[in-house]
C-alpha cells in the first residue's frame, strides 16, 4: 500500500509545477516507475482518482511508464542494462561489480498543462 503514498507525493508535485507556471487546467502528468522501486502502476492508477478528487488534476489523465535498470559498472566505467541475457554482468568486461544509476525510484517526469488564458495552447513541462 505504499503506492498511495507514491502517488500523492506525485500529485503533489504536479500541483505546485502546475501553480508556479499559471496552469489553467492539468491535461496529464507522466510517473516514471523504476523496475525495482517495489511500487506497482496498478495500485497507482487505482489510487489515483482518490488522490486527486477536488484538485486542479482532477481532471487529468495519469500515464506510468517503468523504467528499466541500469548499472555503472566499477571496473571500466560502461553503463549497462542488467539482465539475464548478460547474466546482469558488464556486457563491456564482463565485471561484476556494478552501482544501479536507474531504475529503482518513482518519478514525476512531466506534466502538461493547459493555459486557459492564452487560448488552450497546451504546454508540456518536463
């Protein structure tokens, strides 16, 4: 049940990127969910409308993508993606020792608003 704490933090966020930049209304907001973060899209999209209830996202569509894990391997520097099929060992040198640099968090990636005042123009911020 930690999603509902994920999402809110990311419905918070959302608002106060729409109200610094004027947004007429929230159109969407995009949530990057690493692969290894624990947190399921299902659980975040169930909370979701909940969460957002008498907001300015109340109307918004939320759209989660996952992202794969990366790694930066220790012993030649190569950024790789960790799998079975290299047996998660650098493709590069084939090390085993590596830090994740991607992959694990929950993200707000973008939100995209609308500005009512300046005739519907959507605006993407990233």
């Amino acid at each position: 049940m930690h999603e509902l704490s994920y999402i809110s933090k990311m419905v918070s966020l959302a608002i106060e990127v729409a109200n610094e930049n004027n947004a007429g209304r929230v159109v969407s907001i995009e949530v990057e969910i690493g692969k290894t973060s624990g947190v399921l899209p299902y659980y975040m999209y169930k909370y979701y409308p909940e969460v957002v209830k008498g907001t300015i996202l109340e109307n918004a569509t939320l759209v989660c993508s996952e992202a794969d894990v990366r790694a930066l391997c220790d012993e030649c520097g190569s950024e790789y993606y960790p799998n079975r099929e290299n047996d998660y060992l650098c493709p590069a040198c084939g090390g085993r020792k590596a830090h994740i640099t991607g992959g694990r968090g929950v993200v707000l990636k973008n939100v995209v608003i609308e500005d009512l005042e300046r005739n519907s123009n959507e605006n993407t911020i990233s």
